[in-house]
C-alpha cells in the first residue's frame, strides 16, 4: 500500500500551479506534425533535390512511402517543364506549391488507409 501511495504521488504535478506540468504547456512545447505539413515537408526537399537528376531515386531511402512518391514524380516533372519556360525560381516556388497543395489533398481526411506504403 505505501509504494503504491508513492508511486501515485510521484506523478502529481510539483511546484506551485503545476511546476514542470504548466512551465511546459506555458512554453508552448510543440505538438506533432500533423501529416500534410510532414509530407509536403519532405516531398518538397527531395523534389528539389532530383530536380536536376536524371531519375527519381528509390522512394525507400528517401523515407517515402508509394503515395508521397507518386507526388514527387508528379511535382518534379511539373517543376521541369516550368523551369524550361519560367527559370529555375519558378520550378522551386512551383515545387513548394504542387508539394503543399497534393499533400493536403492526399491527407484531407487523416492518415491514407491503403497501408504503411500507401
């Protein structure tokens, strides 16, 4: 009964108003990365990155999963016909853009649920 009784007081908040518990919510830790801003995130980079590249690379080391890959190769090859008629600026602003907008779209009603690689 009395670790019991320790261990349930060990998990109150300590301090005055709360100690830790408010300093953190406070601070404003941040919360997790809801997922369209995650993909968009890293579709966009490595869009950039095989901009100038003949070939896509492998979606697997690039820690994607098949349906972020699909919008890779669907904004990439819009960025290469828009650097071709508007420079190199408008292909990355088209990239950011293309990311952002099928990242939201992929993920507007929460997370795919074709499985872990869809």
């Amino acid at each position: 009964m009395l670790l019991t009784g320790a261990l349930a007081t060990g998990c109150g908040e300590s301090g005055p108003q709360g100690g830790a518990a408010s300093t953190r919510a406070a601070s404003g830790t941040p919360s997790a990365t809801p997922p369209e801003d995650l993909c968009a995130r890293i579709v966009a980079h490595w869009s950039r990155e095989v901009l100038d590249s003949d070939t896509y690379g492998d979606y697997q080391s690039m820690g994607l999963s098949n349906g972020q890959y699909e919008i890779l190769m669907e904004v990439v090859d819009a960025a290469r016909a828009e650097r071709k008629r508007s420079g190199e600026r408008a292909a990355r602003n088209l990239i950011d853009r293309g990311a952002r907008e099928r990242c939201t779209e992929r993920y507007r009603d929460g997370n795919p649920t074709g499985g872990p690689w869809s």
